[in-house]
C-alpha cells in the first residue's frame, strides 16, 4: 500500500498556511506564567520560525498572562504578509498562576482587547473559544452564550474567524449552526485517539483541526514503539510523532512548541520525514481508534 501524497498547506480561515506551525506557549516562564528567563532567546525563536518559512503561530493573551503576546510583537511586528496569529480566549490567570475559566461575555470582551493591544493588530485572525473543564479536558455542555459574544465581536470586525479549542464533537456540531468555525483544537496525538471520527468529518468538510500535546503533554506518553520506530529512521521521537500527526489526515495543523532554536528546527525537520507503511503500522497500534 502507497502512502498517499498529503498537501504542505492547508486552509485556515480565508490563509493557506504551512501544516507545521509554532505554538508560543512555553516561550512564557515556568507553568506557563511569567517571563522567561532568557527574553532574547525567545524573541530569536519567534524570528527563526518566520525563516523557516512557519506562517501560523498559536499563542493566547493567558500566555503568562500577557507575556507571549507581547514577546511576539516585540520580535514580529510589523508582521509579515502571510503571517497567520491564532489566539485563543476563555481563560485567565490570576496571581497563583492558575487556570480560572472566564466566558462571561465582559471576560471575553476584556480578553479579545487584550489580545489586540498586547499583539498591535486592529483585528485578530482566528480567536478560538477555549473550553475549561476538569484538568485540560473540556466541559461539557452548549458553548451558545459565549460563542456568541465572539459572534458580536466578529460583527464589529475585531475578529475574521472563529475556531474552538478542547471542545467535544456535540459542541462543534451546535457551534456550525451559530457560524462558520475554521478550526477545531484538541489533545490528540498517536495514542490519544478520541478524535479519530471528528477529524475525518472536519476532513470532509475542509476545516482545520490543530492537534496540541504530540507527545502527552503533561502526561508524557512513553512507548517503545515511537522510540523503536525513531531509532529506526535515525530520527527523534518528537518527529516521528509529528510525522505520524502530519500524515494521519490532510486537515492536521501542528503547532509543535519550544523555547529553542534547535528543537525548532528538529521540529520542522518532521514535516520531511515520510513514515513507511511498517512504522506507521506500529505506531497505530499505540492507540486504540474510536468510532
């Protein structure tokens, strides 16, 4: 059996953007809050991902809070044509450093302003509504009300697109019919497959899916298959998960982050490694697909 081709962009919103993005998360201190250690450093990775060619960058104003943004602007801006900013609201951070839900409509207001000034744009590209459930699973339960703040924010040209981030696929279904959704964000990877239905039905219908946690998160998946299968191809086991990612459906969008310039790069190197049908028998083994 052939691999088939797979496309090297694909479209979010109204863009064709690179399948392998950045995502700005850990450019934040440590659990994601504060300033990191080294800001230059994170500027550099921010200026590297544009020379690598990535033109899709996820990041959210609950990054530190504020401190990705900002360091994304200090580093980026005027931005590049091209240049696609996905942020992400629904969140905030107060000062334990916790993750407190905030989908009121006055949060999701103040939170896309935010956004806006600390990233210097007068509109964002693509706001993804982040639900909070226990942990960094979603809740469940419609998405209506505060979708359609963002719906009355698009209205007022604050925001082009509109996607959704840990979210089940019920909420995806209810949020189609309020208004066009371009991107659906989820924990997925090579052995958390609750998705595999709904990233074939995106597939059909042209929409993104961006996969975040290729390798656990804060879980951290250990399996001899990937390391078995990456010591095979001479390649690490972070690119041989992305790999798997890129060539398990057309519609995937990886935002693979780092701090470092040099696991950027390995990062980006994935996007060249065709898996042979042996190793990609293995690794679908590691997950047990769901209808």
């Amino acid at each position: 059996m052939t691999t088939p081709t797979l496309p090297d962009t694909y479209r979010l919103g109204d863009r064709s953007v690179r399948r392998l993005g950045y995502g700005a998360m850990q450019l934040a201190g440590p659990g994601v809050f504060g300033p990191p250690r080294d800001p230059d450093a994170a500027r550099a990775v921010l200026r590297e991902a544009l020379d690598l060619g990535i033109n899709h960058i996820d990041t959210s104003d609950f990054y530190g809070p504020h401190v990705t943004n900002q360091l994304i602007r200090e580093a980026l801006h005027p931005y590049p044509d091209g240049l696609v900013l996905v942020t992400k609201v629904g969140a905030r951070r107060p000062a334990d450093g916790s993750w407190v839900p905030a989908m009121s409509a006055a949060e999701l207001t103040s939170a896309v302003h935010d956004n806006l000034r600390n990233l210097g744009v007068d509109a964002l590209d693509v706001v993804n509504l982040r639900s909070m459930g226990d942990g960094h699973g979603p809740a469940e339960g419609s998405l209506a009300e505060p979708l359609s703040t963002l719906i009355d924010l698009k209205t007022q040209g604050l925001i082009r697109h509109i996607g959704l981030s840990t979210v089940t696929p019920a909420q995806v279904a209810e949020a189609q019919t309020m208004t066009e959704i371009v991107c659906v964000q989820n924990h997925y990877n090579v052995a958390t497959r609750q998705d595999d239905a709904l990233i074939d039905d995106l597939a059909r219908q042209g929409v993104a899916y961006v996969p975040y946690f290729p390798l656990g998160g804060f879980t951290p998946l250990q399996s001899t298959a990937l390391d078995g299968v990456a010591a095979t191809l001479g390649a690490t086991p972070m690119q041989v998960a992305l790999a798997w990612l890129l060539q398990r459906a057309p519609n995937l969008l990886l935002i693979p982050g780092t701090s470092s310039v040099a696991h950027l790069r390995e990062n980006v190197a994935a996007a060249t490694l065709t898996l042979p049908e042996d190793a990609l028998s293995q690794l679908n083994a590691i997950g047990t697909p769901q209808a």
